[in-house]
C-alpha cells in the first residue's frame, strides 16, 4: 500500500507575483525538503480557505520573517 505524502497548505496574502489575489499554496513534504504542489487563486482570505481539504488544522499564523504569509494549515 502507497503511503499518503504530507501536505502542508499557506494562505499568502497579495504575493508580489499574484498582486490582486489572496494565493493558497500546497505544499508537498519530502526529505530533504518541501516541495510545490498545486495553487489556487482567491478574492478574499474566506474564498482562499474554501479550497482547503476539511481535514486540515490551522499550525501557524503571520510571520514578520516571511512577507505574505497569514495561515499555514496541515
């Protein structure tokens, strides 16, 4: 049986490569690193986590470090 690849899920906030969007990204965890996965495009931070899978839990929030990001959800 195929073992399920972790996903981790950021809510970015108006990127400078998508300006006008709120962008969800997947993220893919493998050894040594993440990788990208799908992404999504969103008019509000409420549509953008629609597109989350309704298992996932939100692990972290704003980060002053890491322009952008507002949730990271797995």
């Amino acid at each position: 049986m195929e073992q399920e690849v972790p996903k981790q899920y950021v809510i970015y906030d108006h990127p400078q490569d998508h300006p006008n969007h709120f962008v969800v990204r997947e993220w893919l965890i493998f050894p040594p690193g993440p990788q990208p996965g799908d992404a999504w495009l969103a008019e509000t931070l409420e549509e953008a986590r629609t597109v989350l899978p309704p298992d996932v839990i939100q692990i972290g929030g704003t980060d002053p470090t890491v322009p952008h990001v507002i949730e990271v959800w797995m």
